[in-house]
C-alpha cells in the first residue's frame, strides 16, 4: 500500500500523485492544468483512504454464468467530505470521483494575512460560513484542503467538525502539500486525527507560506490575486 507513516503524518506515495504533485508546482502549469491536477490527485487519495482504511466484506452475486462469491467495500454510503473553502473546490471533486455517496459539508475558513503570525506561527482565521451535515459514529469523515500550513486554519476548521459530534470511525485531514509546523500542530491539537498528504515540503516562510509548496492554490485554481 503507498502510504507511508512519518510520524506526524501519512505520506501518499502512489506515483501518480508524485507526477500530479510535481505538474502543478510547476509556475508554469496555467489554472485549466491547475484545476484538473487538483481534481486527480483528490481522486488518488481517495481512492487510497478507500484501500488503506476500509474494510471489506464478502457478498454472494450471480454473473451472467453461475453463482459466485465476490468482494466489496464496506462503509462507502458512510463518508462525510468537508470542503474548506475554496481552494478544496476541485481537490474533494476528485474526493467525490472515489466516493459519489458521501455527504458533504462546507466551511468557508481564511486567515487574516495583513494580521500575520504571531510568535507562536500562528494566524487569526476568521469564519464566514458553515453547513455541515449530521456526523454520525460510523462515518469516515475527510476534511480537505490541499495546503496545509500553519495548521491555524485546519485547527479551527477541526474545531467547528468535532464540535458536538460523536467520534467517527474515522477523522482524516487530507492536503496536497504540508508543512512541518502545521502538521506538527494539528496532530497534538487533534492527536485523533489521522494527517494524510502527498507532500512534506520543507518550512514554512517569513509569511507562513508553504515552501517549494504550490502558491496561492485558490488563486492559481480560480485566477485570482
């Protein structure tokens, strides 16, 4: 299975997502290109979380010749994807390729840049919208947002998920790229939470940005400044 256990996170190592990975990193790759490799590599990890935490059940069926035995995932109408508005737009529409039946939730969460880091590396965030749907204890529950920094905008997101709500069965923070700061500070604040992303870049910038990292992903995926 290409996931591999760091410590703090679960790196997706599947080569398809490497190459996704490096094509959008790229400067020069334009938003069309952008989108589509966030679609895919939502896609990948989805299809990972399926083969590396579900479990599987044996069914009885009848093909067009005989009756047989064959095999199916288990816990598939069980999934909650929340959406972290609005660079995961396109990453949990690959998310939903792998899991058509989830149910979905949205949060519109965003630091306040001009504010900047405070000495502990981390960001005010500010809230501006959130529909979640009923957490229920047998849901496996994805919160994606591909750029994982600071980890002040998954902590409050996180907070908003679970508060009120039973543990799932499953807690999984997805991104695209991470940075140790963050990752190291979702996993002491949320340690039931199993981190998963296809990258561990290398820190963290004077402005909390990820570096090599991708940019600004909304911005590069919605042609913004």
């Amino acid at each position: 299975m290409p996931i591999e256990d760091r410590g703090d996170a679960h790196v997706l190592t599947h080569a398809l997502a490497k190459d996704t990975l490096s094509k959008i990193r790229d400067v020069e790759t334009e938003q069309v290109g952008f989108r589509k490799g966030l679609v895919k590599l939502g896609r990948i990890s989805g299809y990972e979380i399926i083969d590396g935490a579900m479990d599987t059940e044996f069914v009885s069926l009848e093909t067009p010749l005989t009756e047989t035995t064959g095999e199916r995932v288990k816990g598939l109408d069980d999934v909650v994807i929340i959406n972290v508005l609005r660079a995961a737009t396109p990453f949990v529409e690959g998310l939903l390729k792998a899991f058509p039946r989830a149910k979905q939730g949205v949060i519109s969460a965003g630091r306040d840049e001009e504010a900047g880091m405070n000495e502990e590396g981390e960001f005010p965030i500010t809230i501006d919208y959130v529909k979640l749907p009923e957490i229920k204890p047998e849901d496996t529950v994805i919160v994606a947002d591909p750029m994982l920094a600071t980890g002040s905008t998954m902590c409050t997101v996180l907070d908003h998920v679970t508060e009120e709500a039973p543990d799932p069965e499953h807690l999984f923070v997805l991104s695209a790229v991470s940075a140790p700061d963050g990752l190291l500070r979702v996993s002491e604040q949320f340690p039931e939470a199993d981190l998963l992303t296809v990258s561990i870049d290398d820190h963290l910038d004077e402005h909390g940005f990820i570096v090599p990292g991708l940019g600004d992903a909304g911005d590069r995926a919605f042609r913004t400044t």
